[in-house]
C-alpha cells in the first residue's frame, strides 16, 4: 500500500511542478527572432572598445592601436599590433584616428573584426 501511496504523491507533485512552471511563464511575452536580432544589433556598439591608430600597415595587414579595455578579451588598456580579418577596413582609419573597434581571439592572434570612427 506505501509503494502505490508513493506513486501517487509523486505523480501529483510533477504534475503541480509541471503546472506552476506553466504559469510562471505564461504571462511572459515570447520575443519574436527579428526582435532578439534587433537587440543584438543594438548591443553591438556597447561591445566596442575605444582606441586611437597608432600605425597601419596595410601590406602585412596589421594594424597598431592604442587601445582601452577590451572587455571580451579581457585585456587592459595598452598598445599593441592586430591582425585584420578583411583588409578594406585599413582602408578607412590612418594614424591619429580616434576609434570604435571591435577585436577577438583567433587562434594565437588577436584579430579585428570592425573598425568605426569614433563618435
């Protein structure tokens, strides 16, 4: 009689876990894709790391900035030489120019992705 006992207070408690679970969610609207992308695009400046050019060289495809925090590298502020992913952004800075970059990790080098006067 215990082990049907059981069974059935189990049986209940996952169906009211089940149930509030339900609930709790019930009146949280549902974000659509197009509105988590929007989000997305929005929050991408405020990833951005400020810096000043240094030095572009555009036949090796580096870059040199001196540069603030650079949150998702975890790295703090210095200057150092950057590899570029697409060399049409060296195009658009020269030494002197203030900036907005973004940069990553790619394998053993760091890497700059995006690259925006700064504002």
């Amino acid at each position: 009689m215990t082990t049907t006992h059981n069974l059935f207070l189990t049986a209940a408690l996952l169906a009211g876990a089940a149930s509030s679970q339900a609930a709790s969610h019930a009146g949280a609207p549902m974000a659509a894709a197009s509105d988590t992308e929007a989000a997305g695009a929005m929050a991408a400046p405020a990833d951005m790391s400020e810096g000043e050019i240094r030095k572009v060289d555009a036949e090796n495809k580096k870059i040199t900035i001196k540069h603030g925090m650079i949150k998702n590298l975890d790295m703090p502020g210095m200057t150092m030489v950057f590899q570029v992913k697409d060399t049409r952004l060296l195009a658009k800075v020269k030494a002197g120019d203030k900036v907005r970059f973004t940069a990553e990790k790619s394998g053993s080098a760091f890497m700059v992705t995006d690259i925006q006067p700064a504002k």
